[in-house]
C-alpha cells in the first residue's frame, strides 16, 4: 500500500481529489464519457480491472454508468455525505474512491454504477 505521498507523486491532481479524498468530478466532462470502444476499464491509481465494456450504458447522468462490476473487484461502503446514505464503490485492491452505486439502473441487475471517468482508466481489446 503505497503512502498518500506516494498517490500525490503517482496520480495528477484531479485524480488525487476525486481517488484519494473522495471527490467528485464535474459532470459531462471526462474523457471516458462517451467512449464506445470495447475493452476493460481499470482503477486509475491502480490499474485493477473494474468493469467490461459490454456493461457501460449512458445513464444521461455525466458519468460512465455500468450495470455491473467484474466480480471481486469493487467493495462497497455507505457513504453518509449527503442527507441520504448512498452506497459509495471503491477499488477491491487500493481502496481508492470511484463513485456510488444506484438501485435504479438497466436490467438484469438494476444496477448504476456511477463512477468518475477521472477514477478510470481503459485498455482496449
């Protein structure tokens, strides 16, 4: 596990607020938005695979929406920020924040997966 001085060396920025200090980016902004190529969306701190392209659907939101995650690869915690508790995700493997998961989603799970696209990185097939 690397130190928060470490993140800060590793990560820009606006990763490190929205990763490590459970930021949120601005909507319709990130640069995996509208991103349609088929492949794996990884932890960008920590390059642990999350979801599969064939489960991000546009949620008209602002940010990637997935309807699932791969098995194992995210934990889930309740986030009382807000009024509302809301069900934060975070990376299986560094821990490092995503975004929320939301009830009202696409079938078969009923899922959205609303994550940061600054949080994410992506590896084509």
């Amino acid at each position: 596990m690397k130190s928060e001085e470490d993140w800060k060396k590793c990560l820009s920025p606006e990763q490190y607020r929205v990763l490590r200090e459970k930021g949120t980016e601005t909507a319709f902004t990130g640069k995996l938005l509208k991103n349609k190529k088929k492949g794996v969306y990884v932890c960008a701190a920590c390059g642990n695979p999350l979801f599969k392209s064939d489960t991000k659907f546009d949620s008209g939101t602002g940010w990637p929406s997935f309807n699932d995650a791969i098995p194992g690869s995210v934990v889930k915690k309740t986030d009382f920020k807000m009024i509302i508790p809301r069900t934060e995700v975070l990376c299986a493997k560094c821990k490092s924040h995503l975004g929320h998961v939301f009830p009202d989603g696409p079938k078969p799970t009923g899922k959205r997966y609303c994550i940061n696209s600054v949080a994410l990185g992506f590896k084509e097939r």
